[in-house]
C-alpha cells in the first residue's frame, strides 16, 4: 500500500552523529511539472487564499504540496503576528492541536513494535485506575442518566482509535468533565499529565468500550501510557524517538522562547468581521508542564512534512526507520468497522490508529483519492497522505472564520492540479 524509498549511503554518514546527520537534511524541492503537477493549475490556490484574508476570515497561510518525495509547492500568504507586523513566512511555528494526535499514535507504535504490549491488552494493566470504570446510560424514563459498570476491559486499541468511551466532556459527561476540571489541551494548563489523567480515570465512561466512536481524551489517555511503558516525559520520548530522527527540529511541546516570534499568533473574528487575537497569552508555551498528547505540539509545515513523508515512505524517512511498513499498514487501515465516524465530511469517514481514512464513495465526495488518511487540528490546520497519488498535503493557518470551508477547497485546489 505504501511505498518504499531508496536509502542512500553515504561514506561520511558513519563519522556524524545520527541527529546531526538528519538536521542536516532538507526535503528535496522539484518544479511542479518534475512531479506531474501544473504550475498554471497551482496558481489557482493563492487568490482563493488571499479572498479569505482580504475578508478578514484568516490572517495568513501557509501551503505546502510533496509528491513523490520532494516539494513541489510551499507558499506563505499573509500576516503571522497583526500586532507585531510580522509575515507569515514558509517557517512559521503553528499550535497544531489535534494533528498532534497522529504524532502520539505513531510513538506508541514504536513502543508497540519493541514488544511492550499488545493492542489487546487492558489499559488497567499499564494504568491501574482505568480497571473499574462506569459508563453512562440513559434512564427507562428517557429524561435522566444512570451509572452501570463496563462490560468489558478498556484495550490499548480503544483509546487508539477513540472507541474507549472518553469525549471531550459533552452531551451527559459535561458535568463530570467541569466539576474534575478537565481540559482538551489547547489552552494554559497548570499540573501534569499524570495527574489530568488520573482524575479521568475517575469519571464514568460515555458509551460502553469498543461499541461507539467518541472523539475526546484519548490520546491524552495514550500520552500517559507512553510515558508509563518507556519511563520517560512524554515531551522527552517524542523527541527522543520521533523528532531528532526526523530532523523536526522545531517541533515539541515546549516552545523555547527565541522562537516565540515566529509563532502565528491565534485569531478569532469577532461580531464586527474583526480578527481579535486570543486571549491566552502565547508565551504560555514556553513553560507548560501538560504534554497533551491529542492537542499541545507547535510545528512548521516544513516539520510536519516530514512527518507526514515518513509515513507516506512507510515509516522511513532519509534512511532513517522509525516504525515497518506492516505497522503503518495496520494504523492506516479501517479499525473502527461499521461504527460511525463523525468527521466523514472532513477527515475520512473511518479510523485507523491516528488517523482518519477515506474509504467509501457517498454524500460528502469531493475531489479527492480513496485511501487517504489524515486529521485536522482545531486551529484550523490539516494534513492528509494519499498513498495512491503519492501525495502529501499540509496547510497551516491559526484560526479565523470558515476555516473547514477553506480546508476542504485547498484540497480540491490541489488535486484539481494533477496533469501526469
């Protein structure tokens, strides 16, 4: 299903660290026509961004187009910082909120392929709070909730693939998510993720484990597990095991602060059609202690590309081999069955591990491949892999108005740009 690339030897590579060997590399850029892609054809994608930041849905973009291994398009649309009237530029930092999810996936999968665990095996066994859990059920009276207990063990799948029973507190688990003080990872959050994870531990579940797809904490959920199984922070095994080999060398929880001025600042429209910065103070980021998995990382489009490349490569990335083909395979295949998704008219209408997949033709069709996989992130970025076009997508903006409606047209932007 994916494609393997070449590994070039070197005679130097020997004599260099690993690290600063991968640092050092750049993906290869290439003129839209090396890589069957219409420069004319691509031309179409900057007035359409522009339209939504002369109308004040948007303050920038980045845009970022890889086929067949090398960059074929990456443009910079925009203001990065309005107050401080900086540019967007090709190397802006972006919160990435849940594209951080398939990141965290993938990590466990490293761990997984070393033999720690199954996906079968019961949460509790790595998290022993997780082993009695409640779910919540509707009364016979239909006005009113009850507890029962779960009729079955959380496996480390569930909380893969979001069938674990975790939301992101609402519906009938609203009142427990507040009164526990629990949070989705995308604002200032004081303590640890030991400690959010142990106080959800103690709320009741939202569907019975297995039985439904409920978007919510549980990569967060994951994010601890990691830490318990290889006994490192969560920040410290990503960047051990994921970002050095990568090269992503501006990716990471913690933002250090001589690169606070390359973050895009966060911008919500307001009533008046005014862009207004959020609130949260962005410098935040260069001191939290809560490594959310599901939400908190800050990358670049040209970070996150290499990421998305790797798994595109089937796990490797210029020689270097995070996880095996068969394992990128089994995350980027159906696991969910004939459960229902709620993102099929964005991100794929099932789920593997870490990623949403388009696998079936219907009422959301747009210009797109069967067998794409993906996710977006809740400030409005979003990354897909089509393995058939051998194609990588990334865009990049920081909030704003009709973000998904601008999303989905890059993606028909670039697609509609394929001439081979």
């Amino acid at each position: 299903m994916f494609k393997r690339t070449a590994v070039l030897t070197l005679v130097f590579v020997f004599l260099l660290p690993l690290s600063l060997f991968v640092n050092a590399q750049k993906l290869p850029t290439t003129s839209p026509e090396n890589v069957g892609l219409s420069s004319a054809r691509l031309e179409r994608i900057e007035p359409v961004v522009r339209k939504y930041i002369d109308e004040n849905q948007l303050s920038g973009a980045v845009c970022m187009i890889l086929r067949h291994d090398k960059v074929a398009y990456c443009k910079s649309f925009g203001i990065a910082n309005i107050e401080g009237k900086r540019p967007m530029s090709d190397d802006s930092l972006f919160r990435i909120a849940s594209m951080s999810k398939a990141i965290t996936t993938l990590g466990a999968m490293i761990l997984y392929e070393e033999g720690r665990f199954l996906l079968s095996d019961p949460l509790s066994n790595y998290l022993p709070k997780f082993k009695d859990m409640k779910v919540i059920v509707p009364d016979s009276t239909g006005n009113g909730y009850h507890l029962v207990p779960a009729n079955k063990p959380i496996q480390i799948r569930h909380i893969m693939n979001h069938t674990a029973g975790f939301t992101y507190g609402g519906g009938p688990q609203r009142d427990y998510y507040r009164k526990a003080g629990m949070t989705v990872g995308l604002t200032p959050t004081e303590g640890t993720l030991e400690a959010m994870i142990d106080k959800l531990a103690e709320l009741p579940l939202i569907s019975q484990p297995g039985e439904e797809f409920h978007y919510g904490m549980s990569i967060d959920v994951l994010g601890r597990f990691i830490e318990v199984v290889s006994g490192k922070p969560l920040d410290v095994f990503l960047r051990e095991r994921t970002f050095e080999p990568l090269g992503m060398k501006d990716t990471g929880f913690i933002l250090p602060r001589e690169k606070l001025p390359r973050l895009a600042r966060l911008y919500r429209r307001n009533g008046n059609g005014v862009l207004e910065q959020d609130k949260n103070d962005p410098s935040y980021l260069c001191t939290q202690t809560y490594f959310s998995g599901g939400a908190g990382l800050v990358s670049s489009a040209p970070d996150y590309a290499r990421f998305a490349q790797m798994v595109l490569n089937g796990g490797e990335l210029d020689g270097v081999r995070l996880v095996s083909r068969k394992t990128i395979e089994l995350m980027s295949t159906n696991s969910i069955g004939d459960l229902y998704s709620a993102f099929r008219e964005d991100s794929g209408d099932k789920f593997g591990y870490g990623f949403g997949i388009r696998t079936e033709r219907g009422v959301y069709d747009e210009l797109e491949s069967l067998g794409i996989i993906g996710w977006d992130g809740a400030f409005c970025t979003r990354f897909w892999i089509d393995p058939k076009e051998d194609l990588v997508g990334i865009f990049m903006i920081q909030g704003g108005g009709s973000c998904s409606e601008l999303k989905n047209k890059y993606r028909v932007l670039v697609y509609q740009a394929i001439v081979d």
